[in-house]
C-alpha cells in the first residue's frame, strides 16, 4: 500500500459515508450531529480491517523511522486516521463545491 492508496481509501469512505447518511435521512432517521463520525469511523475500522491497512508501516517503508507497532495496533489508529481523514476530505469537498438549495447533495 502506497500513501496515495491510503488518500483514496479516505475518500471513498468519505462518498460512502455521505451515501449511507443521505439514506438514513431519506427513510426518515433523524441522525445527530455525531452520527456522521461514527458511520465514517466504522466503515474505516471495516476497511482496515479487511485489508490490513496499517499507515504506520507504510509510513515505515517512506521515512527512516521504525514505529514498531503491532499489527492490530497499527490498523486501529489507521482507522483512526482514515475516518478523520475522510472528514477533512468531506470539510474541502464542501469549500470547493457549496452546497446550492434544492440540490441533492452526496457530502
């Protein structure tokens, strides 16, 4: 896995966080304000998980620096990383792109 991978891993957590949002709100589900952040994190615990992502050892293989982690420890704080990355993705898809009034919006 590359740094880029892990980018894009970010992002489409992101697209399906919105995507799973825009369906719970359109069956009618009153979501709070940090319902978001936890379907985001869950979906990147999922991800990581899955795939064995562990940014750290990527991260390892970049820079001379050995964070020694276990593996599990590893992908959880990659899950960490990836659901608050994929929030900042959300905060700059919302500066480029404002939302208009009477759109349907996937972020």
């Amino acid at each position: 896995m590359t740094i880029q991978a892990f980018v894009i891993l970010a992002v489409l957590i992101e697209a399906f966080t919105g995507l799973i949002k825009t369906l719970l709100e359109n069956f009618g589900v009153a979501l709070k304000d940090w319902m978001d952040q936890l379907i985001s994190l869950v979906l990147a615990v999922a991800v990581a998980a899955g795939g064995k992502v562990d940014f750290f050892a990527v991260l390892s293989r970049v820079l001379p620096i050995d964070f020694g982690l276990p593996p599990v420890v590893g992908i959880v704080l990659s899950a960490v990383i990836l659901a608050r990355g994929s929030n900042a993705v959300h905060d700059l898809l919302k500066k480029l792109n404002p939302p208009q009034e009477g759109t349907l919006r996937m972020w």
